[in-house]
C-alpha cells in the first residue's frame, strides 16, 4: 500500500484528515508519529516530509501532501469522492473555501484553550503560569463560536449547506479536543443550541469513534490523575502571549473593565 497518513490522534487536524480517509473508504496504512517526542523538531524528519514538520502528512508514492485541508483536496480529486465534501456548485466550493481559511486563524487558533490548559503545563513545566496564553485561546475561540452559531449554522444544519462537508470536519474536531478536556462551560454551550445540535450530529457520525476515543480516552485519564504523558518536545503551534484575540470583532486590545471571556462565561 503506498498510501500513508503520518498523524497522531491528539491533533484536531490529523483527526480531520484520518476521517475523511475512513468516511470515504480510502485505503490507507496508520504511521503515528509520537509528537510528545522531538522527532518532528528533527532536521532528518523535516527533510523527508514536511520543512515546519508538523502532522498530518499524506505520503503518496514520492508526493507528500501537508496542511490537513490539503490533504483533504488531493483525496477528494484523486479518488473522485462524493461532491459534497468540497462543493459540486461554484458557489458551494467558494463557500467551503471561504469556511476553511476563516477556520485556519480562528477555531484552529482557538484550539489554544484546549492547549494550552491541557498540555501545555505538561510540556513546559507545571510550574509555569499560562494565564494570557489561555484568555487569548479562548478569546479567540469565543468569537469564533458566535460567528459559527450565527452566521455559518444561521439556516443550516451543517456549516456550508444542507450536507456534510470538509468544512464539517475541519472544525468539528476542534470542538472534540475541548469536550474531551471539558474547557467549554456549560453555560457557553447553552447558548449556542446550534453549535450543540451540529456537534451532537457530527459526534453520531460511525467514523469519530474511531477517530476520536483516543482523545476522549486519554484525556480523560489525564484529567483524573491517572496518566501523566511525559513530553521531550519544546515547542507548540499554537503560541502567543497575548491576552486578547480580536480575529471576529476588530479589536485588538480591550480596556482593562472590559472581560469579554466573563461577558460569555457570565
């Protein structure tokens, strides 16, 4: 089999990417590459597939293809998968298309919330204090959920039409890093009904659980005191020190009597 999707399943991306594979019954050999080792800070690794050495990867033959988006493009194209995973109208497509660059800067940097509360303190240090790192992750993931409840799923049960799409799993698994690790409040996800409804719908999919117990599984273990995961590696996609996000609202910085995180949580 020359088909191999290098991934691990804590990341959002390498899940979005592991089950479109399965969704569309692609034939494909698992390669886990332990990102809480330094193997993909290593020079050799970024030679052979991929210079920043993030995952996922999808090794074709000689081709490696990167950025989970991506991944997904080429197999939609060369496996001729159902239209609906990237639009069948020029309209859908530019719809889809739009949905997963806004994604890129927004949700996914959003992802920091689950991050930077979860492993963060496991890879730098316990004893080290992530308090802006985390606001700017949910900052920004905040905004994010207000556009996804208002204007993506406005009329829509999925978020680019009325079937599932890339866009669907792209941002779905986002939400699975922050259910696994419970960092969105219950009180958050109330108002959201929309968000709620899309991602119980997306959780029943048969594909995330084979996708997604890992996550659960392990984090939840995590959580409870009853697995420690030891990390070598030092660095982290997702960085920044700043407090406050902006992406959705415009505004770079809020006055100090301004919580925006309270206001949501409140």
């Amino acid at each position: 089999m020359s088909l191999r999707l290098l991934h691990h399943p804590a990341s959002q991306p390498c899940r979005s990417a592991r089950q479109f594979l399965i969704e569309n019954e692609i034939e494909f050999e698992d390669d886990i590459v332990d990102i809480t080792t330094n193997i993909n800070e290593r020079q050799d690794f970024r030679d052979e597939y991929n210079p920043t050495g993030q995952v996922p990867i999808l090794v074709d033959g000689d081709l490696r293809v990167w950025e989970n988006v991506a991944i997904g493009r080429y197999l939609h194209e060369k496996y001729e998968c159902p239209s609906h995973w990237f639009g069948s109208t020029l309209v859908q497509r530019a719809r889809i298309n739009q949905f997963v660059q806004w994604y890129a800067y927004t949700l996914r940097l959003g992802g920091g919330a689950f991050h930077w509360t979860i492993f963060a303190p496991m890879i730098y240090g316990m004893d080290k204090d992530f308090t802006a790192e985390r606001r700017k992750g949910f900052h920004v993931l905040y905004e994010s959920m207000e556009l996804l409840e208002n204007y993506w799923l406005k009329e829509d049960k999925y978020v680019c039409g009325g079937e599932v799409s890339y866009a669907d799993l792209a941002a779905f698994h986002e939400f699975v890093s922050h259910d696994a690790g419970n960092i969105i409040p219950d009180k958050v996800w109330a108002k959201h009904p929309k968000i709620t409804a899309w991602f119980k719908m997306m959780s029943a999919r048969p594909a995330n659980e084979a996708v997604s117990g890992w996550q659960y599984e392990t984090i939840a273990k995590v959580m409870a005191g009853e697995m420690k995961v030891e990390f070598t590696r030092r660095t982290a996609v997702l960085k920044g020190t700043e407090a406050h996000g902006g992406h959705n609202t415009g505004i770079p910085h809020l006055d100090e009597n301004q919580d925006y995180i309270a206001q949501v949580e409140s």
